[in-house]
C-alpha cells in the first residue's frame, strides 16, 4: 500500500535537483562533524570543535579579489574545558536542529523559530534550557556555519523579509511567475533566501542600490526605474543577506552594473564597503554575497558643500567621528577620494542624508542628481 501523503507534503514545493544536491551536501557535512565527535569519544579522548574565529583579527582584505577573505586562526571548542562546555553543547544542538527538523524535512526556518526549537532541550541535570536568549542561537549558528564551510541558508535557516525591489524583471518564486513591474507602490519583498528565485526576463542597464526605504518610495515614485531602465533595490540601514545575493547574482550572471547610494555619514560608507568588499564580522560569506564591481554613487561630503547643504547638515556624534576615524585605517578606504571624505567627516563634524536633496527639489534627487552622477560617471572608489 503506497504511504499516504501528509498535507504538509502535498503542498510542499518540489526542489530542484541543484537545490536537493546542495541540502544533501550540508547534511553530510553536519553528519560529518557528528561522526569525528563520537570517534573521539570512542578513543577515550575528549572531543572537541574546530571553529575559525570570526572578526577583524582574522580577515583581510584580498587584492587579487578585492574582497574581505577570511583567515586561518580557528578556536578547539573543547567539550571538557568548563569555558566552552556550553558552546560545544549548543553548537551540536543547532547542527541536530538544522539537521533533522529543517534539511531532513525540507523545511526553512527563522533564526527566531531556531530560539524557540532550542528550548526544548535542556541542559543535563538541570531546569534550564540550553539557550538563555536568541543572542546566544544567532552566535552559534554562525559559529556553525563558519565551521561547516556553508552559509546559514544553506541550514534552511532564514531571517525576516527586509527589503524592496522593482524593475523589468520577471521571475519564478516557489512555483509562481512574479512580476516586479506590476508590484504597485510596494514592490516585491526581498525574502532571506534568493537563491531559489529563477530569472525568467530581466530587461535593466544596472542596479540602482538605496539604503533607506524612504528614499525607495520617493525614486519609485518619481519612475525612476523606468526613466532609467533600471533595477531599484532597498533594504532599511544595513543590507540584508537576501539582497546581497541578489546583488551579487546580478553582477555574476548578469553582468549588470551595479551603483550605491547611502547617506553621508560613516555609516552609509559602511554599507557600501560591505556591499562592495564583503564584512569584516562575516569573512567566509564574501565569495558569496560581495559584489566586487559596485561603485559608490551616494551622498558625499563634497556634495553637501557644493550644494550648498550645510546648513541642515546633522551633527556627528562622538560615535560617528568615531567610527569614521577607525575606517580611515581600512583597506578598502585608502583611496585619495574616500581618505578626503572620512577626514572632512571627522573634521567638519556632519553628516547628511539623501532626503536633504529635497531642500533643491522635492525630484531633484531623481530628476538631477542621480542621473548627473551616472552620466559623469562620479563614482566614489
């Protein structure tokens, strides 16, 4: 007699066989780890974790890439040292979650339903769980990730939807065709995962990046998009992984332009040089979510002077200057322009934001300064 099928796999959506081979691989990999755990314990030794550690101290900025790389320094989380008991045991417990309620099962999850999964387990002995808040399951699903060579999407672990897009674009999502062009004011909501999204059209000159979704809303509905032919993509403050693989998969496999556009401030820069060059916090994702051809065409310093913007400049608080004077010092800002940018931040002490290009015009940022930028090909590198 043929198993019945449960609703959940009736209305599950096939995976490719790319998709199946990779969800395969990383449970391998999981089982892998397992394995050289309990042959330890068989051995009478005590078992142990190898984790590369995470963070500037080890991670460079490569010159033949031009990404941020990850170095060789790892950390022996050691199951019999008091100080990395703990660790040891949640990272085996996020591998066993990822493992069988997410790849085994074909099944995505939020790092938030990751915390809660995790409360279930309790530590031997004792009332509590083996987690105390989500802080601690993020950690250690980076720690896991990093130590298996994968990325946490590769778990089938997922963070919120953050993000807009809209563009002459049509794509295939879960089974169903989308559009991006007929999206309405909203557009199409940039999900964690963008591997599985299948281009069936795209018909764009380049990327057009913003950092806020205000800003978002004001080129969307100036049509800048289309005036253009463009792709315009958001996500609120720090790009998302989604949108950093979407970003990248446009450039890699479509070869298309693409321009950043973010605030005057360290910050702002910041998002660029992660777009561009990969982070510093997250090394071993850049091969996969950096976009070494991005140029920057945001709001600088210089702008705000030669449009005659300080007076509604912001002032710099002791963090910005702060953070300003630390990327003087990066790899990737070493360029006359952008070591002309970050000493005028710390000197003059602003910042300005996209939106005080309304003081011109309420359109000037769509209908000017953009376009300007691009046709003189201002790139900030």
């Amino acid at each position: 007699m043929a198993k019945k099928q449960t609703s959940r796999e009736k209305f599950r959506i096939p995976e490719t066989e790319a998709q199946r081979k990779k969800r395969l691989e990383t449970i391998d990999k999981i089982e892998q780890l397992a394995k050289e755990v309990v042959e330890d314990i068989k051995k009478d030794q005590a078992p142990y974790l190898t984790v590369p550690l995470r963070g500037k101290s080890n991670a460079y900025h490569h010159p033949e890439t031009n990404i941020i790389m990850p170095g060789d320094k790892v950390i022996k989380r050691r199951y019999m040292n008091v100080s990395h008991t703990k660790k040891f045991a949640q990272m085996l417990a996020v591998a066993q979650a990822c493992k069988d309620d997410l790849l085994r099962e074909n099944l995505h999850a939020t790092i938030r339903d990751l915390y809660y999964m995790l409360l279930n387990i309790k530590v031997p002995g004792q009332k509590e769980a083996i987690v105390n808040d989500q802080k601690e399951s993020n950690v250690i699903s980076e720690d896991l990730e990093v130590a298996l060579g994968v990325l946490r999407e590769d778990l089938n672990l997922q963070a919120d939807k953050k993000g807009s897009v809209v563009g002459n674009v049509v794509i295939e999502s879960q089974g169903d065709e989308i559009n991006w062009s007929k999206l309405g004011s909203g557009g199409w909501a940039i999900p964690s995962i963008t591997d599985d999204v299948h281009f069936k059209s795209i018909d764009a000159d380049f990327v057009l990046y913003v950092e806020k979704n205000a800003v978002w809303e004001r080129l969307h509905e100036d049509r800048i998009w289309k005036d253009m032919n463009c792709i315009l993509i958001a996500t609120q403050g720090q790009s998302t992984r989604g949108a950093r693989r979407l970003l990248h998969r446009f450039s890699n496999e479509f070869k298309l332009p693409i321009y950043v556009f973010t605030d005057a401030d360290p910050w702002g820069w910041y998002i660029y040089s992660v777009l561009k060059y990969g982070s510093y916090a997250l090394p071993h994702t850049s091969e996969q979510l950096a976009t070494p051809t991005a140029n920057f065409v945001g709001l600088t310093l210089t702008d705000v002077v030669n449009y005659g913007l300080e007076d509604i400049a912001l002032k710099q608080k002791p963090v910005d200057i702060a953070r300003a004077k630390e990327m003087l010092s990066y790899p990737v800002f070493q360029s006359p322009r952008w070591q002309t940018e970050l000493k005028m931040s710390i000197n003059k002490g602003i910042k300005a934001e996209l939106q005080s290009l309304a003081k011109k015009r309420l359109t000037f940022i769509s209908e000017e300064y953009i376009p300007e930028k691009l046709e003189k090909r201002d790139f900030l590198d």
